[in-house]
C-alpha cells in the first residue's frame, strides 16, 4: 500500500507559540492533540466585534463594543463590594462592575479621561445598563479604534482553558495554514467535490474560523453552514471507510461455502407448530444467498421483539450442521442462553442432532465434559454467552456464529468474535441478530460493516400489546389486574428495574415486592428472579414459570430480552419514567406473544419531567419498534440510543447523525467511489479522522 504522504496529523501541538505541557493536557481533554484536530474544533457561536455600538443606542441583551471615557470611578461597599466605573462618550452612559481587580485594573480604570475599548454583554443596572467583567483595553491618545474585519468565534471549551488562549492557538493554526496550504491536504478527488458542491477543507476551515463580517448576514449563515456540512461530511465518510474496510478485510477470509442441507431443512420445518411468515422465509432466503458464498456472510438481522428470530436462526444452522460442521449461537445473558438451549434441543432432538450449552457458570467436570463435545464435533450447535470464545473453547468446524441481541454488542466485541471464530484458515460466517431497531441514519453510518435484512412482520395471530400509563398510588386497581389475568389461566409479570445504582439493592428491591405481593396476592403463586440468583435457581423459576407452575413473575431487568412465554399476557413495570425507549419496548416484549389480549401497565412516580411523559406517550401509541426507534432518537440523539458502550464507535467531532442525516446517501456512494478509484485518499480520510488502530485495536 503507497505511503500517506505527511499530514498535519503528525503536527504536534506544541508546534505552536505558547503551548506547554499543560495547555497540552488540557487540550486533549477537548480531544485535541494534532494541528488538524484543533482545526476541526469549531466554534460554538460568533460574537460581532467589528463595529463600535455608542453608548446611548445600546440594548440590554447586547453584545457589543463601545469606546468610552472613565468619569467616575468608586469601590461601592453597597450589596457586593465591587469596582463601579462609569463611562460617557457623548451618546450617553454605561457602567463597568467588577467584582475582582487587580492593582494595576484599579489603576487603568479609575483614572478619570482614560479612553477605554471594552467588549461585553449589557445588563441592566442601577439606574443605568451597565457591563460586569467586560473585556477592556486603554486607548491610547487618539489612536485609531482596534476593530476586527472578522467575527470572534466563541470555541467550546474546558475548566482553566481560556478563550483567548484558544483564539490565539487558532489564529496561528490558520496563519499557519494560509503559508503551508499543504498542512490540511485535499483528499476529496476535485471531480467528486465539484459533483457534491462542497468547498475545500482548507476553505471550510477558514470560513468556519474566520467568517467576514462583511458578508450580508443571510448569506453567511448559508457559507457558514456549507463550510460545517464539508467537514461533517469528510467525517461521516471517514467513518463508513473505515467500517467497509474493516468489511473487506473480514471478507478477504476464505469461509466455508454451505451448500447442502435442504432436506434436513425441510424437515425441520414440517416438525415446527407454525409455518414462517413470509418475513421469516424472504430473510432465511437472503441468509441462504451468502452462505453459499467462499466468504464469510456479515449480515444482520433486525426484526421487532417477537417477529421470530430464533427461528431463522435455527434454519441457518442447519445449513451448517448439514455439511457437518458445527453452528455456535451467542446471547447477552445466561437467562437467554439457557432459553435458546430449550428451543434448540426440542428443535433439533427429533433430527438426532446434539446442542451443547456453555456459559461462565459452567465448572468442574460437566463443563470439561462439554468442552469435549465440543472439540470432537459430537455437538451440532453450541448454544451459550460470550463464554463460548473464551480460552481452552476449540471448535471441530465452526462455521457459522450466530450472535442474538447484537444491541449489546458494539463494533469491538463484533471484531474480537470474528477473530476468535477463524479456526483452520476459515472465517465463520457471521449472523447477527437484533430486536433494537436500528434507524436508517445509524444502521448507515455505526453498522455500515453488515448487510442488513428485516424482519418487517409479526407471526399471525398476534393481537398488539395495550399500554397504560398509570401512577404508583394507584397500585391497587393493578393488582386487581393481576388476579383477573391469572384467574383466567394466565401469566403476569411484574419488573422491578434499576432504580438503585448497585445491583444489591436493586435484587433487595424485586425480593421486597416479591413478598409484598406474595402478602396481597395470597393463594397466587409467586416466583423471583434476579441477576445475583445462581444460574441454577433462575432457570428452576424460568422454567416454572414457562411451564405455567409460577402465575406471576417478579424480576429485574434480566427478562429484558428474549424471555419467551406466550401464555403470560399481563406486564407490569415500575419506575417506567427511568427507563429508555427501547428497553421499556422490550420489556412490553415478553408479552403479546400468544393470542390473547396482553396489556403493559407503566407504573411511574410523579410528578413526570416533561420528556419522561413524552416517552411514555410515545410507548402507548405504538406498538412499533422502529417508529419507536425512530422517536428515540429524536428524543435522545443517537449516542444515547446506541446506548454507552457503543458511543465509543462513534464519536462524532463534527457531525450530527440528525441535522446530516440528508447526507448519508452521499456519504455512502462517495465511500464506494474513493474505495474503488481513490484507495489512497480513502485511508487519508480514515486516517485523518479516526486513527489507525485506536479504534478497533488489534484488529
Ligand atoms: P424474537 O424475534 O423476539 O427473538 P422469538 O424467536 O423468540 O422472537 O419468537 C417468538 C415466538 O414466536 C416464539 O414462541 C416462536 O416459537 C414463535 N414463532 C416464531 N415464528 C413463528 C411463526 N411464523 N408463526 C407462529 N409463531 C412463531
Ligand atoms: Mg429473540
């Protein structure tokens, strides 16, 4: 590969006047550490000092530049002891407050006939506007005004690092760019820049820092939100190479191509309760197309909580199995591994195939034991948590992985399973599987790694889960609930989730309702489960409840996904208001899944926030994932939706996934142009915006 040729990347900070090891530290608290980062800190807002506004046509609110005269000046000891200066200059008169003062501040400002340039907000005061801590300079004799033929930008900043240091770096860094263009190098092809009507970096860059107060402010506005959109686009596409290439070098692997297996398939499918929705067989279609390929498929499916995905799994494995090669299935939790180890081994005992079960709770002898069902292939599928990639796990012939709930898993945990999988020279292919709908703008832009497919249809027979939103006080008319749900035969649950911040309290918090209501509820029976159970004694009471020997479930947030019982029809959640959109959707998940009429009750604690009643109301309009989906991330922003652990893949300088969303189109062609034509500029790109390796680590 040809070499990057030097990029202000490499131009360290310290380059610049001023800038010692501590102005270093608390840059790089902004992020910054390069020449180029810096440039690509953009400020917050301008402020127009290009024009003295005088003192008698000024407005409270403003922001503005006078020239006056010291008149007056006293230490006034009324209310706070601060410096007052009063100031004329012919027009009227204003007033300086300063709380703190230097000797050598007292000494400029309180000599009456001083001229002073000063620079602040307007407050109304005592009888007359006045300035606190303005920014002040003495005029000299009859010097001519200090103006600026710029807007100031205001920067974002940090605790002990002042505005005018940052203007002063910046003004050096952008002197610095008009000597040495080639310290911000083009990498957009001038074909493609001229196609997409964006400006140079190094003009945007200028714009952004330097905008001329001459321009009429209409169109400012417009250069200045071209020249944001030229740097959130180089951004965003610095991203989407960097995940296609990152797909590129998986699929350079060779993989084994699953050819075989249509009768065991068809098999499978007469055995099942159900025929697939139409959903179902387009999705195990397109699963099928990349399976038989030499390289590994990287594909993700997303379908709403319930449409059956587990099933789709399933019939990917048997591809696999088919061929004699061994499928692992991956879940977040134990409690879903244990679930998926159900369905699997009813799926698959009538075809004489094996599951194995692995998880970290598994010790001693039974989990030697499985490891070398393992190793000799004896196991079909392999069904666990992430502990079936740990160390001393050796596969006879993986295949195929199949990873559930992707949502908890962020670009990292993707990469280290793929590297963990490759056994033998060959990649395994990889399915990935998620309930959390992913909107467009970041399935585009977080996920653009993965082919995705939907599951855009729910199995028949389902009615919509009713939602009400109702307060604490009235816990009576739900318990009322409960007993009419379970005097007819059904299933409840009621969620205790994640008040407290320590795991401790929040299992003391379920076990307390647990009893509580065993108290209300006498005759009902009641079973618990919670995160610091022993894996035994969870799936003891989850396999109780599923066999309809517990009628109501009181749990933790542990439920959360996957948990699959048709029968219960009745969900209860406690502090619905501390809970975000998607896991509140998933939650409402469990039930619904047979044909009865299911309902979810939000209990919430007033009185609401404002945005706490927005989310609720949005939970009972709809019963859509992805419209709920899409709502959160209007509510949120997508580094809240795409929860913290995955914020880390997608850290945005510049950009914004909504206000650019209108980009993304672009984005991607742009990514397969320079990928195709311009490979170097294309690893510039991620270079200069994402590193080399300090994103996906070893990989
Ligand atoms: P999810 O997509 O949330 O993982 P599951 O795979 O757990 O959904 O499926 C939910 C329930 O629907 C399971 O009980 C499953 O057996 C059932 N199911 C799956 N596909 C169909 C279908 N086509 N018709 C009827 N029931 C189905
Ligand atoms: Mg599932």
């Amino acid at each position: 590969m040809s070499a990057v040729p030097e990029s202000p990347a490499t131009i360290s900070l310290q380059n610049l006047k001023g800038v010692g090891p501590r102005l270093v530290q608390r840059l790089q608290r902004l992020g910054i550490t390069t020449l180029e980062q810096l440039l690509f800190h953009l400020p917050l807002r301008y402020q127009d000092r290009t024009q003295i506004t005088p003192l008698g046509s000024l407005q409270v609110g403003d922001e503005a530049v006078i020239e006056a005269e010291v008149v007056l000046a006293e230490v006034s000891q009324r209310g706070r002891r601060a410096l007052l200066c009063l100031l004329q200059d012919g027009t009227g008169g204003l007033t300086l407050r300063f709380f703190h003062f230097s000797p050598v501040q007292y000494k400029l400002l309180t000599q009456p006939g001083t001229r002073l340039h000063c620079y602040g907000e307007v407050r109304s005061g005592a009888g007359m506007l006045e300035m606190v801590h303005p920014e002040c300079r003495r005029l000299d004799g009859e010097a001519p005004p200090v103006l600026e033929d710029y807007l100031t930008p205001v920067y974002p900043t940090t605790e002990g690092l002042h505005q005018l240091t940052l203007r002063s770096l910046f003004q050096q860094a952008l002197q610095r760019l008009e000597e040495e263009p080639e310290c911000l190098p083009e990498w957009l092809p001038p074909s493609l820049r001229e196609r997409l009507k964006l400006p140079t970096l190094a003009a945007a860059v200028q714009r952004l820092h330097r905008p001329p107060a001459a321009l009429p402010p209409l169109e400012l506005e417009a250069e200045l939100q071209l020249a944001r959109r030229r740097l959130a686009f180089e951004e965003l596409l610095a991203h989407q190479l960097s995940l296609r290439q990152l797909r590129e070098q998986v699929q350079r692997n060779a993989a084994l191509p699953l050819t075989g297996g249509d009768g065991l398939r068809r098999r499978f499918l007469q055995g099942l309760p159900f025929t697939l929705t139409a959903a179902q067989q387009r999705v195990i279609q397109e699963i099928d197309a990349d399976l038989v390929q030499p390289r590994p498929m990287l594909r993700l499916v997303q379908g709403d909580v319930g449409s059956g995905k587990t099933v789709v799994a399933a019939a990917a494995a048997l591809r696999a199995v088919a061929m004699g090669f061994q499928a692992a299935v991956m879940a977040p939790t134990e409690l879903l591994a244990e679930q998926h180890y159900q369905s699997f081994s009813n799926w698959l005992a009538p075809l004489d195939l094996e599951v194995a079960w692995l998880t970290g709770r598994l010790k001693g002898k039974a989990r030697e034991a499985m490891l070398a069902q393992i190793r000799s292939g004896e196991a079909a599928v392999v069904v666990g948590t992430h502990a079936l990639f740990q160390e001393g796990v050796v596969f006879a012939g993986l295949a195929l992985v199949v990873i559930d709930e992707q949502h908890r898993f962020g670009v990292h945990q993707r990469l280290a399973l793929r590297e963990k999988g490759r056994q033998g020279g060959y990649c395994p292919h990889q399915l990935i599987m998620t309930a959390t709908p992913i909107p467009r703008t970041l399935a585009m832009s977080a996920y653009a790694d993965l082919d995705t497919s939907i599951i855009d249809q729910l199995p028949p027979g389902r009615t919509p889960v009713q939602t009400v939103v109702i307060s604490e006080n009235r816990r009576a008319e739900v318990i009322d609930r409960i007993r009419l749900a379970c005097g007819q035969g059904r299933q409840a649950y009621w969620v205790c989730p994640l008040i407290e911040e320590s795991e401790v309290l929040q299992c003391q918090a379920a076990a307390d309702t647990a009893r509580y209501l065993a108290q209300t509820l006498p005759g009902l029976r009641i079973g618990l489960v919670h995160g610091r159970l022993k894996s035994a004694e969870k799936e003891q009471v989850m396999a109780a409840f599923k066999a309809g020997e517990l009628e109501l479930l009181v749990a933790t947030t542990v439920i959360e996904v996957g948990v699959d019982v048709p029968n219960a029809s009745l969900m209860i959640i406690e502090n619905g208001e501390r809970l975000g959109l998607a896991q509140l959707h998933q939650l409402r998940g469990r039930v619904g899944r047979g044909s009865a009429q299911s309902s979810c009750v939000l209990l919430y604690r007033g009185p609401l926030s404002e945005q706490a009643h927005k989310r609720l109301a949005i939970l009972r309009a709809s019963n859509d994932g992805f419209e709920i989906a899409r709502r959160d991330l209007e509510l949120r922003g997508p580094g809240e939706v795409l929860g913290t652990r995955q914020t880390g893949d997608l850290q945005l300088r510049v950009a914004d996934l909504m206000r650019d969303e209108d980009l993304l189109d672009a984005v991607q062609q742009t990514a397969r142009e320079l990928l195709q034509d311009y490979p170097r500029q294309a690893q510039a790109i991620v270079r200069r915006w994402i590193g080399e390796g300090e994103r996906y680590g070893e990989v």
